[in-house]
C-alpha cells in the first residue's frame, strides 16, 4: 500500500495549481454543479452590459467561457501566477486585467460599470461594489456558502464551532448587500455532493484551495493523509459537500 500512496503524493504535490482550472480531479473526484448554471446566466448579463468588471477572477476561465465580453471589461486578481495566466487568456478576448490586493478601495472610479461579477469570491468588499456600479446597475456572483466541504475540513482541523460553521451565510450576505444601499433580487442556495476518489485528488485540492485547511502541507499532515488513503482504499470516495449561494443585487436608479 505505501508504494501506491507515495506515488499518489508524489503525482499531487508536484502539479501545477496555477488558475481555477479543475480538470486535473477529472477522474479521480466529482462535484454536483448547481442547478442555476452561473457561467450562462453571467454570459446573459454580460451580453446586456456596457461597462464590466470581474472580481478576483482567477485564472479568468469562468470569464472567458461566459460568452462575447463587453466593449469594456475589466478584470481583477490578486496572485501574481493568476494575473499572468488571465492576462494570456483574457486579453485576447478585449478584457484588461488588474493586479490588484482585493483590498479596499477598488482601482476604478464611482458608476464606473454597469454590471459587476464574482465567483467565489474570498472577501467581499460591498461598499466599494456599491461605489462602483452605475445606478441601475447590478452585482452578480455565485458564492461558497457556510460549512463547505467540512466532511474534509474536520477531518484534519477536528470540528468547528458553530460561528465558523455559520460563516458566508447567504442571509448574512443578502443583509450586507442591503446595508451598502443595494436590492438583493435573487437568492439561492444549494449543498452538493462531492467525492474523492484517491488521496492525490485530496491533496491537490487543499493546495489549490488554501483557506480550507490553513497552512496545509504533505510533510505536516502525512499521517492523516495515510489514513485517510487507508478509508478510502478499504471504503471506496470519501464523501462531502459543497455549499453555494447565488446572490444577485441592483443598486437603485
């Protein structure tokens, strides 16, 4: 069993983590996509748009994938592999991209556009998204929801109080859209099963979603990986889920 655990670890840690891309799990984990489809119905608010910006879009996948972009499109991320990653995908495209804190304030004026996107967002900053759109504009994002993927996260942090259990409540983000001054007129929220079919599929995803399991590494967390390996060889995919909410907001005319 070692030989096939070292090699599933070997395979993990050393592929690349750049981006939002997943397809590297095909095969090896699965993920119930929401039933709304976020990246069409983005497409259809950017087909409306004049003026666009994406917030901490990643490697800018999602972006791209969303269809013909607005004359003016705007992109924004934080890490420095992301940026250079978006800037290849989405400059050719027409999208500028930021290098930007994902800090308050954003780089860009008041009523700079018109529609405003996320996907999974890891802060989110509603007075400045407030400040930026155009009255009448509108703030569209698919967002992780309170307790994803906790099947996982507990299984190495041990439980988590009910506080970080609550935390990226849809209810608390439609109330802290509402008190930057904007209209929630969509919410939805779905839990999703998930499945982890071998351990470099457990690895590769905490590394490439750091904030699961701060401060993750093979060296510090082997023992439990090599358990973990072990339940999964005898039981078959370790199972969790997958919390999302999808918030859109308008701020008024």
């Amino acid at each position: 069993m070692t030989p096939v655990f070292d090699k599933l670890v070997a395979e993990a840690e050393s592929v690349s983590v750049d981006g939002w891309d997943f397809s590297w799990l095909d095969g090896r984990a699965t993920e119930q996509r929401p039933s709304w489809g976020y990246q069409h119905l983005l497409g259809e608010r950017l087909a409306r748009a004049e003026a666009a910006l994406d917030i901490q879009t990643g490697g800018g996948e999602v972006l791209a994938g969303a269809g013909p972009l607005p004359r003016l499109t705007v992109a924004t991320e934080s890490w420095a592999p992301n940026v250079a990653k978006a800037t290849r995908l989405l400059h050719p495209l027409g999208a500028v991209v930021v290098a930007d804190s994902d800090e308050p304030p954003l780089p860009f004026g008041d009523e700079a556009f018109d529609l405003v996107s996320s996907r999974h967002p890891v802060t989110i900053w509603w007075e400045e998204i407030a400040r930026v759109l155009r009255p009448g504009g509108t703030y569209f994002s698919q967002q992780v929801g309170p307790a994803s993927v906790f099947e996982l996260v507990e299984y190495f942090l041990g439980p988590q109080p009910e506080d970080v259990r609550r935390r990226r409540h849809p209810e608390d983000a439609a109330a802290d859209a509402e008190s930057a001054g904007l209209e929630v007129v969509d919410l939805r929220s779905e839990r999703l099963r998930t499945e982890f079919h071998d351990i470099g599929a457990v690895i590769y995803f905490l590394r490439k979603v750091i904030w699961m399991v701060p401060g993750f590494t093979v060296g510090h967390h082997r023992d439990r990986l090599r358990s973990l390996h072990e339940q999964i060889e005898r039981e078959g995919p370790f199972v969790a889920h997958t919390a999302r909410f999808l918030i859109e907001a308008r701020k008024p005319e």
